[in-house]
C-alpha cells in the first residue's frame, strides 16, 4: 500500500476518533530520498496533506544518509544495493526541517539514527536542538557507544 494512502486512513480514522487534534500526538518521519533541503518543505506539506492535518508535533530525519533524490522509493544500483546521494550532508536536510518550525508545520522535530558525530555537527550549525534521536536498542544492538557506555 502506498505511503500516501496509509496516511490518509490515519487522517480519516484521527477524525473519525472524535478526540480534539491538539490531544493527539501525531509523528511522522521525512523519508530518505527527500533529504534534498529544497525538498524537505514539500515532502512535510504532502505528509500533511495526505494525513488531513494542519501540523505535526513531531517530524523526524528518518535516517542521516540521503537515498538518490526522486519519487523511487528505495532507487537502486544493478547489484541490488540501494543508491545514496552522498552530496547531500544530514545538517543540511536538518537545517531544511527548521524552517519547518518556522513555518508552524511541525511543533518540533528529531532525528533517527544518527551517531554521535552527526548530532554534534547538528548541534554546532543548527538553532534548534532535536528533541529525540530515535534509535533501536536491543540486545544485539545496544547502543552503547552512542550512549556513552562503550567500555
């Protein structure tokens, strides 16, 4: 089912719920290959449209490397891998989702996945901390480092 759809039934069922929006907490995350910042803006608006929604209360990087830019979901190479477009740098999309704030189509924003580097870099140029880097942590994967429990 394509994303745009899913997104729709969960607008329909948020008004369908009857519970005021501003009760709701609706997250989303900006997809890997609209990291271009001349298209973060774009992708947040067609996420909101699709949803039926004013604003989001939080809108995450979904992952800090950029997919090749276009309308392929997961563009890939002969062999299978997936394409990364290299030239774009995580503080860059990050910079394109504060504009976001401005614009008041999203309440804050976050990452996902980024490692310590990434978040330091964000921290640096960026004017707006994120308020959440989500990441899996589990057994196999515990994080660790990113934690600073590396020993």
């Amino acid at each position: 089912m394509p994303a745009s759809s899913c997104f729709q039934e969960v607008g329909e069922g948020i008004r369908a719920s009857g519970v005021p929006r501003k009760e709701i907490f609706v997250t989303s995350k900006l997809w890997n290959n609209k990291h271009h910042p001349e298209d973060v803006e774009a992708a947040c608006r067609g996420t909101l449209s699709d949803l039926g929604l004013e604003y989001l209360d939080l809108y995450l990087v979904h992952w800090p490397h950029a997919f090749l830019r276009g309308e392929v979901t997961f563009p890939k190479n002969e062999d299978g891998s997936v394409k990364f477009d290299e030239t774009i740098h995580p503080t860059d999309t990050w910079l394109a989702m504060e504009k976001l704030v401005a614009l008041g189509l999203v309440t804050s924003i976050g990452i996902s996945n980024f490692n310590s580097e990434q978040i330091e870099d964000v921290l640096k140029r960026g004017s707006i901390k994120p308020v959440t880097n989500q990441v899996e942590c589990q057994p196999y994967h515990n994080q660790a480092k990113l934690l600073g429990r590396e020993k």
